[in-house]
C-alpha cells in the first residue's frame, strides 16, 4: 500500500498563524504556493517491478540511448521507454521499465545500465519485451539522496508526487506571513525538458548523457566525480575507481580516448588509456552555464544556456580547440536562443536550440559555421546523429529525421507525448 507523506507546511498550523496576523494587516495580499507531497513505496516492491511492464504514454521525455533495432528514451524521474525502431518511419513502443529517479541510461549487449536515484542497475535486456532486474550497484549518485527536499530512506522509495496549490496571506514585501523555510515550488526540479539489426547500429548516447560506454568500461559522473565500472561481463558490472573532477558535473561524452566531461563552469578532458583509472588533462573555463559537450579530433562544441538550474547567463556555442589537451583553447562563440544538446556527424553539426527548435550547420570551417537548416515548431532538448538518420527530443515527444539529402531533410516519424 502507497502512503503520502508532507514535511513542507502543517495546513492547521498554517490556518492558525495566519489568523493571528491578518488583524495588524491593513491591505492584506495574497500569493498561491505549490505544496508537494511525495508518494512513498516500499523498496523491495519498487525493485520486484523493475522489470518490463506494458507500454506507456510518454509523459516527459529526457535521455536517449540508440542500440541496435531499439530505442531506449527516458522518462523523467519514472523509468525508460523501450521502442522497436526495426522501421524508422514507423517505429512501436513495446515496453517500460518502472525506474523510479531514473533519468540516465546505456547499452552494452543485453545489458541496460539506468540510474535508480542514487544507485546504478543493471538490467537483462535479452529479451527487451522480457526485461528483468540485475545487480545493483549503491551510492554511485550520492547528491539524489535528496529529492525535491525529501529524504527516502534505506525501506522506501519516492515513486511519485502530488501536487496541491495552497492560498496565504503576504506582506507587502512578498514573504508570506508565518512561514519562513522557503516556498515550495521553488524545489520542484524541471530543466530536463524546460540521445537494422543489433550489430549494425552501435551504442549511441545523446550528448545530455551523464554514462559514456568505452569498449569494456562505463564512466559515470556524478555531482563532482568520475567514477569507472568494469562491465568486461555486462551483467556483472564492478565499481574500478572515483575521480575527483569539480563541482556542478553533468555531463560526459567519449571520443576515442579521450573523455569530455560538462560542467556549470567549464570542460575537463580526461584521457582513458588507462581505461579503470582516468586521468585528467586540461580544462576549459566559461562563464557559469549548463553545458553538454560533443567533440572530434580536434575541436570540442559546448553548448550554453540561460534559464536552468545553472543559473547560465550566456545563450551560446563555443568551438574550442583541443588538439592539445592540456591547453585547450577558444576558436569562436556562436550567439544562440537556448541551446540544449548537440550532435555531430562529420562536418555536420545538429543543435537542440530549445524552443527556437533544431539548427543544422555546416561545420567544415569553425570559424565560419554555415547554417544550413532550421527546422522550427518543436522544442528540443537532444539529439544522436547517425547514418543519416537523427533523432531528436522533443518536449512534445520523439522524432526521426532522414538528412541523407540536407537541402530537403525529410521527417520520418514521431512519437509524440500521451501516446
């Protein structure tokens, strides 16, 4: 049986506070808070059902993973979607995958990697219609003990959330009488919306990614570290090492060997020749900002933007130059909307420029990029290009694109939320 919990605002407290201070109130104001109350499971019932169940609606889309005939597409905070794309212009969604807190996932052979809050799974995917709980590993992502301001402990597992709006009488400066801990809807965390046959189509990560799967080892970052995990045998990953690498990490994206992590601040590069314990080169510094992070031989593009928990202050690209990775250094910075994720395929750059919609540029010559698309009406949050084939999320779902020829890129498929 679910229980509801609230450790926000005592309503009969609230009632009786408010009553003592409306009378030395001349001109009374009023403001509306939403209160969130968390719904609670069991955890040994939560991890029975970390299983494959029915299809179901896409809700709020958010990382993507591109393996084989399949598309595994993140739900946020709820678990994965797992769709058919035998027929990009046609593709199913067969199944889901009950995560509460999920928000990364990766593929190696039959094994799906996903984040479970602070721990990592490893679940069967031999049979995607079939799939089945793994091996857990614990307190890989430490800073999600805490979500939304609540605390699961050891027992149980936050699986949902109810909202209810909530009327107090203000003061003139704002702050609502008798409560000083805060609002609640200032917690409510929302960026992530506001990445043939099996052998044919590698494992591809969207560049929003915080997993990057390197031949036998997935690097995972967390808040401020890189931590390495033997998956030598898939179903049986192994914790190998933590590297410090700053505050405010989000991102991770691999290249040869060569790892390009995100942060709010900045991009550290790390190389992994010694694939179980990383070690760090150079890093580039920017102004405080989200920002995803795709890169070649020789430049590295980092997208930034405004208007998240990063509390960015610049819309744009910069191209950096990393052929020496100890010294990587600015080429040029592209004015943008609200650039999200990113994805390269050869000279071709695709960007996720929020709801200003999806920007494809000719990248032959950094100093000089040519736009050479822009697809609007959608906002998006991150794409993989591959073979010709893009896929971009959306806020209002999937969708697939053929750009085989760029000066008609033709629109495949979508999946759109609710269905």
């Amino acid at each position: 049986m679910r229980k509801q919990y609230s450790h926000l605002v005592q309503l009969p407290m609230l009632a009786c506070i408010l009553l003592f201070f409306s009378g030395c109130l001349k001109d009374k104001l009023t403001k509306t808070y939403k209160i969130i109350y968390p719904v609670y499971e069991e955890k040994s019932t939560v991890l029975a059902n970390i299983k494959a169940n029915k299809p179901a609606a896409i809700g709020k889309p958010g990382k993507i993973f591109l393996y084989g005939n399949y598309i595994f597409l993140n739900e946020i905070d709820k678990g994965v979607h797992i769709i058919d794309n035998s027929n990009p212009s046609s593709p199913v969604n067969v199944a889901f995958i009950n995560i509460p807190g999920n928000l990364d996932i990766a593929v190696k052979g039959s094994t799906l990697y996903a984040d479970f809050y602070t721990d990592l799974l490893a679940i069967d995917i031999s049979n995607p219609l079939q799939a089945k709980m793994g091996k857990l590993l614990r307190r890989i992502f430490p800073e999600r003990q805490w979500t939304n301001g609540f605390n699961p402990d050891s027992n149980r597992v936050i699986v949902g959330w109810i909202e209810k709006d909530t009327t107090v009488t203000i003061e003139r400066d704002g702050r609502p009488i008798g409560i000083g801990w805060g609002c609640a809807n200032c917690m409510f965390a929302a960026d992530a919306n506001s990445s043939g046959n099996k052998s044919s189509v590698p494992g591809i990560a969207g560049s929003m990614s915080r997993f990057a799967l390197v031949n036998d080892y997935l690097y995972a970052v967390n808040q401020s570290t890189l931590n390495a995990i033997s998956v030598a045998n898939p179903g049986d990953p192994v914790f190998a090492s933590a590297n410090w690498v700053g505050w405010n990490i989000e991102t991770v994206y691999p290249f040869k060997d060569k790892l390009f992590i995100g942060s709010s601040t900045g991009m550290f590069i790390f190389d992994i020749g010694n694939a179980a314990n990383p070690e760090r080169r150079g890093s580039f510094t920017h102004a405080r900002a989200c920002d995803p992070v795709v890169a070649d031989d020789k430049y590295a593009f980092v997208t930034l933007r405004t208007g998240s928990f990063c509390d960015g202050t610049s819309n744009q690209l910069d191209v950096v130059n990393v052929e020496d990775v100890y010294s990587p250094r600015l080429v040029k910075t592209y004015g943008l909307t609200n650039p999200h994720g990113l994805a390269k395929d050869g000279n071709l750059l695709f960007i996720c420029d929020g709801k200003d919609g999806l920007k494809v540029y000719d990248a032959g010559n950094v100093s000089n990029l040519n736009l050479l698309q822009h697809i609007k009406g959608m906002e998006t949050y991150d794409a993989i290009a591959w073979n010709k084939r893009l896929l971009v999320v959306t806020t209002e779902g999937l969708r697939q694109y053929d750009y085989s020829d760029l000066n008609s890129i033709k629109l495949l498929s979508t999946i759109v939320t609710g269905k």
